[in-house]
C-alpha cells in the first residue's frame, strides 16, 4: 500500500483487518469447538476421541443436526430414513453415465447435487423439520455419486444402493459391487466420523454465507463442495498421496525428497493447521489406522515412508501434520483411488454444513463483511484517444 495512501485512511473504520480472516470470530455456534493448543476437537460437547472410540457415523450426523445423541428409537428412525434416501433420480444417473470419464470427482460431485435440487420442493416451508428432511436426503445420496460415478467412468455397471446396512457399509459395496468386511465397514465409518465437523473453516463458511442470503440447503452444499475441491482445504488429502507415489515411482529417499522440497521453498501438503499448534487429533487417531491397516495390506512401506516424513517436518520445520496426511495412506490401502479422496471428504462433512446450515437460518443475518479499499480516488477522466 502507498505511503500516501495509508495516510488517508481512517483506520478506525476497519478495526479488524486479518488476511484470510484469521483470528475473526463471525459466528457463534454448537456445532463443534477446536482447541488449537491443546490438539483438541469436540462436537457438541464430545470430543473426537470419545466419539472415534463409541459413535456411527449416523450417530455423528444426528449429533450435528441436533446438537445431542438420539436414543434407540430416534438413531433406527434416522438410519432408515438415510437408508431410504440413497437412490437417485434418472436424470442424476445419467448425468454421470454421460459425462467426461476424465472429470476430476469433485467436479462431477458438485454438479450432481446441484442438480439435485430440481427434484426437492421448493422451500415455502421453513420448519427445521423440513430443513432436516433435505440434510437426510443429501447426505444420503452423495455416497451413492461417487460410487456411481467411478464405476460409470471405469465402464463399470452402476450398484443400486441398499435398503440396509450403515452409510459406510452401503458405500463400499456401491463402490466395489461386494459386501464389504466387517473391518473395512468400522474404518470407512470411522474416517466419516473423523471429517463430519471442523469449525468454520473455508467450505462452512462459505456454506454459512450462501445460507444467510436465504437460499436454499443444495445451494449452500454445492458452494462448500467447490470450496473443499482446492488443494488448500480439501484436495490436501489427494496432494499427500500423490506425493508418496511420487516417491515410490522415482525411487527416492523420502528424507531427501522432502529435503530437496524444502530447500526450494515448496509447499509439504498435510502439513501444519491455521488452528492447530501441535498435532491435529483426527491425524493422532487416523495414524494408528495407518499403520494397522498398512500392515494388513501390505503397504508398510507407505506408512514407513509418512512416518520419516512426519520426522523429518518436525525436526526441520517444526509443523506436525493434519487431518490429510495419514487419512490418504489409510483410503489407499483401503483400494480407494486417490482423486476420490476428497469426495469422500465430502461426504462426511455434508453432516457438518446441513447442521451449520440449519443453525444459521434459524438465527439468521446476512453475511455482510467490509473490505479495505487500497485503490486510488478521483481520479481525472481521460477521454479514450488520450490515453
């Protein structure tokens, strides 16, 4: 900014003016607290910890939508409802028959549901009910196109979903046309419990934003989808992984690669947090996933080569993974491809935005923030021959 220019200023009109809002609290809610220092994260009232160790997924979402656990009788209602939720309409199908086998997932995933809205009453009726009704629904359906979308570009036939089973059972076996192992069911639940909710971060907030203006649950879902699709929110997980088989296919030393990276001034990605200052706990829980499941499936040298790499970031730079860097050696080793990841992101934290989406137009306000102007002031007009 100019010197001259600063002097106009009056800064006290802008009292808070962070790059990328850091440190801005915009929002007051219940849906989940982060406590950066002590590597912390609770939903609602419990901590991730808590929940990875005792709750479903479906538990998770009606956590989220309703900021307490069901009963018995409230979690089987949610659950069919779900499950009755999963088929899609003719016109979505063959969207993703029809399209580009080489669109990136996320892509395909953000107009699938996009194009979900067509087919959900128009919203006249403004009770949460109504608005949970759409959460089940969407969250219900998005495992359903990423399963039919892989297949239909690998020309594979597309899998009807099941009238049973929990969310990740159905997904797997959507994805690979057969019933998955019990083990392979508590992993893929596992790692949907772990992405369901994180705070305000890009996707939820632009989720929150596009609610306040007062439309509608597909169009705030759609905009956080493209938020998550960059490589600086969501897309980390993919980057990790495609790194790693970097390694792999030039035959590198992972100290060395990471070494060489950092010595040119690249970016590591599934490396350190806006919030966190130590160890994200959902990447505490996800590597003992990792290091399980890589020995299982022989990919021990994947999680080897993530532990050198953790090593070597904390002795050189002193930043501690998050939440992406073990989760893509744990959906590798579990057969998924990695321009998959995050769609499958996705389809954990639509549970997080609905509920956000939900607490946002119950108590709503526009979204209105302020920019500091930094561009010049009235200006001469120049007639166009002159200048």
């Amino acid at each position: 900014m100019a010197e001259s220019l600063k002097k106009e200023i009056d800064l006290s009109q802008y009292p808070h003016i962070n790059k990328g809002l850091e440190g801005i609290v915009a929002f007051s809610s219940t849906k989940s607290f982060i406590d950066g220092q002590e590597g912390k994260l609770i939903y609602a009232g419990y901590t991730i910890d808590t929940l990875a160790e005792n709750a479903t997924f479906e538990e998770v979402c009606f956590l989220l939508w309703n900021d307490r656990l069901p009963n018995q009788s409230e979690l089987d209602d949610l659950t069919s409802k779900l499950q009755g939720e999963r088929a899609l309409p003719e016109s979505v199908l063959n969207y993703l028959q029809n399209t580009s086998k080489n669109a990136e997932p996320m892509a395909v995933l953000r107009t699938a549901v996009s194009i979900l809205s067509d087919f959900h009453e128009v919203d006249a009726d403004t009770s949460k009910e109504f608005r949970l009704n759409k959460a089940i629904s969407i969250t219900a359906k998005i495992p359903t196109i990423i399963a039919a979308f892989d297949r239909a570009r690998n020309d594979k036939n597309i899998v009807e979903p099941l009238s049973d089973h929990s969310t990740a059972y159905n997904f797997l076996y959507m994805l690979n046309d057969e019933e998955p192992g019990e083990q392979a069911e508590k992993t893929m639940d596992l790692c949907l419990i772990l992405h369901a909710e994180h705070g305000m971060n890009a996707s939820t907030f632009t989720n929150r934003a596009i609610c306040s203006t007062e439309s509608d649950m597909y169009s705030s879902v759609t905009g956080a989808i493209g938020a998550l699709k960059g490589p600086l929110h969501g897309g980390a997980n993919q980057a990790v992984m495609n790194m790693l088989l970097d390694i792999e296919e030039q035959g590198d030393d992972p100290v060395d690669y990471i070494e060489n990276r950092l010595a040119n001034k690249e970016k590591i990605m599934g490396f350190g947090h806006r919030v966190y200052k130590t160890m994200d706990p959902r990447a505490r829980i996800l590597r003992g996933m990792s290091e399980q499941l890589s020995k299982e499936t022989g990919h021990e040298t994947l999680y080897e080569w993530s532990e050198a790499i953790l090593n070597t970031m904390k002795e050189k730079i002193g930043i501690d993974p998050n939440v992406d860097f073990f989760s893509a050696t744990v959906y590798y080793s579990m057969g998924i491809k990695p321009d998959l990841y995050t769609c499958i992101f996705a389809m954990s934290r639509v549970s997080g935005w609905t509920g956000h989406y939900i607490e946002q137009a119950e108590n709503n306000r526009l979204i209105r923030p302020r920019a500091l102007y930094t561009g010049e002031k009235d200006l001469d007009w120049v007639p166009v021959e002159d200048r």
